[in-house]
C-alpha cells in the first residue's frame, strides 16, 4: 500500500451550505416539519440532511412519514448528497493520482470517491474531504459498508459513543490508512507465491529466488483467472506454474490482518470479475522486466537514460507498492540501489503524486 500525503482541504472542493429542493422531495422535507402550507421549493442546511440520514441509518423514524414516504425521502436525499462528494474525484486525482489508494490499480477512466468511514452507517462523514480516499470498483465493492455501528461501537470502549468517537475508531485504531500510515508499504509486504502441483496450497519464493534472472510472464488468462510464469527455484526450472502476487501482514499485527480482510486484498473467486491479484502479479513482472533492462544498461550513461522512462512506466502499470518491492528485492539480491532511485523519481506529479516518503527506502 502506497503511503499518501493527503491535503487537510481542497479549493476546488467546496461544500455547500444549504441545498434547494423541489418535486416530492420538497414535499416530504415540509411534511416532516409539519409545513401547513408547503411551498414548490424548500431550502434546507447541508448539516440537517446528514443528521437525517443519520436517523435513518440508526433505524429511527422520521416524523409524520409513512415508511414508503421515508425511503423516498431518504432517496431524494442520498442522490443529492451523492453528487456533493462526487465532485471530489479530480482533486484527489489531482493530488494522489488516478491510482486506487488502497490496492495500487491504475485507474486511467472512472476515479470513484471512496469513504473511509462508511457514509451508509455514519452519514454525517458523506461529504468530508478527510473521509475520501480515490478508489477502484472491487476495492470500494469489497469494503462496502464496513464496519457497522455495532462493530465500531463496540471497539471504542465506550458506553454510547458519538459520531467522532466511532470516525475515531475506524480511522485511528482499527485499521490501516494510506493517508493515515507513513509506514503502510512495510505493514503490507507484496509477496510472490507460487503454486506446486506436488502439494497443496502456494509456495512463497525467498527474496533472491522472487527476481531470479530466469523469472518470466508465460501467459495471463482471464478466463481462467490465473496468471502463469517460468520460475527459477533453487536453481531449477519450473516451467508454466501458477503464480500470485499476494499481499502479506505479520500475523500479531492483528490491524494489518483486520485490514487485509476489509479490503480483501487477496480475494480471488474466479466467479466474480476481480483482477486485482493478476493484475498485481503481472506488476510484479513489469517490475522485474524494467529491473532487468536498468542491470543490463552499458555503463552509468544508459542506465540514466534508461531511467527517465522508468517513472512513466512505473505508472502506466499502477501498482507502486509492487514495483517498489521488486526493485527492493533486487537491489538485495543483486546489490543495486533502485529502490531510493525509483521513490525520489516518481514522486514527480506527473507520475505518482502526493507519495509520502518518510519511511521509504
């Protein structure tokens, strides 16, 4: 997980603070404060339309609202609420780059506005820029609504904690943050696996035999969901194995594992249209590859100029956290010193802006 450097605001996103409405929405806005004479239009803060999204999401009633006339309402509300945040994507993109914050994937079309703190539970959080984070559609769909207010709740330790207190909760305890974490690549090794027919389960490759020189992509086959490679294991051949990119943890590190799991980082059912491990593996072979041609580089002079088309590649293939584990394991293996090089030369906006390299190689 790339470690980020957020803004604590944006000027080019800017919250509202009333909103206007009109049709049936202004209707059930009035009828909930009993307007005996509604009006076509209906203003209302950005604040009270959270606080009733709010009571909605605790499972409250809505005065004077049948229950059909509340999920209207609420509809209404969300919509709007919804467009509000939306507008968030070109800053962060801006900022952090067109990259999914949370698995790398780069994301050269739709940028989705992701919330940290689920706005389904804790509405109140919908439209707070501290809240987004850029994401991918499989990493936003396998997060979701996590955690619930009861799950939140009960992790505060508090009696009847509020809104603050259960942000808290998500944000500064229970999990690991891009934004929050400087040390997040290191909390979450990317490690090469592979899989032996000979005996169950993946094999994880040490870090020598992760960038052998004889390593190679054979195939990428998105119809059966695997990713296969030659690879050279204590110096002999594997030829056609299935191999994975998987995102590790220390296993005491209970938060890492909570995360790992909340992201689901290493889910790959072959029923559901999730590429990010393939897609990460193949990173991993990209990585490699460019490796490669840098050791191979005639003299000081190539290598440089080689190296100005390293950044650019780099991000065409998304997966930061990748590359830089790749080129980590190389420069162990082969006493190279691409990691700091590689972190100092993408941090460039044109490339993977808003990097925090505080802990990084």
């Amino acid at each position: 997980m790339r470690p980020i450097l957020k803004p604590t605001s944006h000027a080019h996103y800017l919250l509202p603070q009333s909103l206007d409405f009109g049709g049936a929405v202004s209707g059930l806005l009035q009828q909930v404060v009993a307007i005996k004479a509604p009006t076509a239009m209906y203003r209302v803060s950005l604040i009270y339309v959270l606080k009733l999204l709010l009571k909605h999401s605790r499972g409250l009633k809505l005065s004077n609202l049948t229950p059909m006339q509340q999920d209207a309402l609420i509809t209404g509300l969300k919509q709007r609420v919804a467009q509000i945040y939306k507008t968030a994507a070109a800053p962060l993109a801006q900022e952090l780059g067109a990259f999914c914050a949370y698995c790398g994937t780069a994301l050269p079309g739709l940028v989705e506005v992701e919330h940290a703190v689920p706005k389904a539970h804790y509405p109140m959080f919908a439209t707070s820029w501290e809240n987004f984070l850029p994401a991918c559609s499989p990493c936003n769909t396998a997060k979701g609504n996590t955690p619930d207010r009861i799950k939140a709740a009960r992790s505060t330790g508090i009696h009847a904690p509020g809104e603050q207190d259960l942000r808290n909760a998500i944000r500064r305890r229970n999990y690991i943050w891009p934004d929050l974490a400087a040390d997040s690549w290191q909390r979450f090794p990317n490690k090469l696996r592979y899989h032996d027919p000979a005996r169950p389960g993946w094999v994880e490759l040490n870090i020598q035999d992760s960038v052998a020189s004889g390593n190679q992509l054979i195939a990428y086959d998105v119809i059966q969901h695997q990713v296969l490679a030659d690879l050279m294991v204590n110096n002999i051949l594997l030829s056609n194995v299935q191999v994975a990119v998987f995102v590790d943890c220390d296993p005491h590190d209970a938060v890492a594992v909570e995360t790992i799991d909340l992201i689901g980082f290493n889910d790959d059912s072959p029923g559901t249209y999730d590429r990010r491990q393939m897609n990460r593996t193949r990173a991993w072979f990209d990585a490699l590859e460019e490796c490669r041609l840098l050791l191979q580089a005639n003299g000081p002079l190539a290598r440089d100029q080689l190296w100005e088309n390293t950044p650019r590649r780099a991000a065409s293939s998304g997966f930061y956290a990748v590359w830089l584990s790749v080129m980590s394991a190389f420069d162990a293996t082969y006493g190279c010193r691409y990691a700091s090089r590689f972190v100092l030369a993408t941090k460039d906006p044109l490339y993977y802006p808003g990097t925090n390299t505080q802990q990084l190689p």
